[in-house]
C-alpha cells in the first residue's frame, strides 16, 4: 500500500486511523480500506482536511452507505462526539459497476439504499478485519470478476497513483503499451478524471508530503523532482486545489 500518511494534510490531527489491504478476490476491487475511528470530548471539533486519491470511495458509517466520486479539490471533515467509518479506495473495475457515469460524480456523491451491508458493518465493528471482510464480501458479490477493460482501467490507475516516474500521459501509454487515447476514454468511462488530472493530483499529494516532512526541502527543489515546469508552477497547483501556498502550508504545521 502507498504511504499510508500520503492525502492526509495534517496526519498529526487524526484520531484513530488504520489501513487494511484487501485480500482474495477482493485485491481486484480495492486499493485499500481505511478505517478512522474517534471519541472527542464534548465540543471539541477535529478538522480533518484530505487531499484525496483520484479515485472513488465507498464508506459505510453508522447513519448509512455512500459512494462518493473522485475529486478535484481538497475536502474536509468535521468529527465531533464519537463514530467510526469503514471506507474502500475502489478500483476503477468496482466503480464503474456501482455508477453508470463516474464522470457524473466528479466532487460529488450518492447514497446507497444497502441496509444489509450496514448492519453487518455495524454488527462487526470495532473488530476492523471482520468489517473490512464484510465490504469485501459485499463487492464481491455485487461486482463480480473484472473484464478485461477493467484489469486495463486497474492497471492504469495503478501506474499513475503511485508511480512517481511516470509524468507524462504518454509516459503511461508507453508502459502499458496501450495508445493515450485507450487510456483516456478508460480514465473518462471507470474514474471519472482525466489520466493528466490523476498525474497531477499525485505529483501534488507527493509534493504536500515533501513540504510537510522535510522543512529544510527548498520549494524550487520540490517543484523539480516531481516534475513541475517550475516553482510558479507548483504554487498555482497547491493554491487551486488546497486553497493556500506551499509555504503557508508549511508554516501551519
């Protein structure tokens, strides 16, 4: 699994936070499951602000089952009081079977009507194997084996997630010797983001977490490992999408 602190903007902020790969047939619907857990004193407020995956997730909390589409911003959650959530980083082959338009659902999201899956979350937890084993079991058997686009769609996300070597749509293309255009109508079709969005929204979580775990890192030099034309460059990026400067960043923490 990648980092498991990468897309989390201030990692020193969360309450309890575990993340369990998949297992068994589910490895194939799932990047992985994330389960946040908390119990806050009363009146306090914990701001978590996320810069998510370019990805879907499905998350069983204990008022309901949502699914919520990729974004194109930073997010942020308030907890208060105590609560729990079971989420799973889907794969584009488990997405594309929950939503006919994962295009549609770009920064937004759907309530699922699954009250069985609910219950057996609810019923497993606090025990995380045995919750992550019910939203496993439950995708299974709703999505069922990917096709072989799906596999493609997988492997795809896979390269532009976590590899930081590939920078350029064609840098992809070339790897999984399909044509930028195969990609781009699979990213369109299973994830709802362009494959260049997804490339970005890497490069920008890496570079969040470079600021943030090394303060003596120079902004410029940050800017040029991952592949950014320039400082300026990264600057617009964080500002468009965090809503604040590297620097200003770095000075909140």
């Amino acid at each position: 699994m990648t980092d498991p602190t990468r897309g989390v903007l201030y990692p020193e902020r969360l309450p309890s936070f575990t993340r369990l790969a998949p297992e068994g047939e589910a490895s194939t619907l799932v990047e992985w499951f994330w389960i946040p857990q908390w119990d806050l004193p009363e009146a306090v407020v914990s701001r978590q602000p996320v810069l998510g995956y370019p990805a879907a997730n499905l998350v069983v909390e204990p008022d309901g089952v949502t699914l919520w589409g990729a974004t194109t911003r930073a997010s942020e959650r308030e907890l208060r009081g105590s609560g729990w959530a079971v989420g799973a980083l889907l794969k584009p082959a488990a997405f594309a079977r929950l939503h006919d338009a994962p295009s549609d659902l770009v920064d937004a999201h759907t309530i699922l009507d699954e009250p069985n899956l609910l219950h057996a979350v609810s019923a497993a937890m606090p025990d995380l194997d045995a919750a992550a084993a019910v939203v496993s079991g439950w995708l299974v058997e709703r999505v069922g084996p990917p096709t072989s686009d799906a596999r493609l769609a997988n492997a795809m996300a896979d390269l532009l997630m976590s590899d930081p070597t590939i920078l350029r749509l064609d840098d992809a293309a070339e790897r999984l010797r399909v044509s930028v255009r195969t990609l781009q109508r699979l990213a369109h079709r299973m994830v709802g983001l362009s494959p260049a969005a997804m490339i970005r929204r890497r490069r920008l979580q890496e570079a969040a977490q470079r600021v943030r775990e090394d303060p003596e890192a120079g902004l410029a030099d940050v800017a040029a490992e991952l592949g950014y034309a320039d400082q300026a460059h990264l600057a617009n990026d964080f500002r468009a999408v965090l809503g604040l400067t590297a620097t200003d960043y770095r000075a909140d923490r």
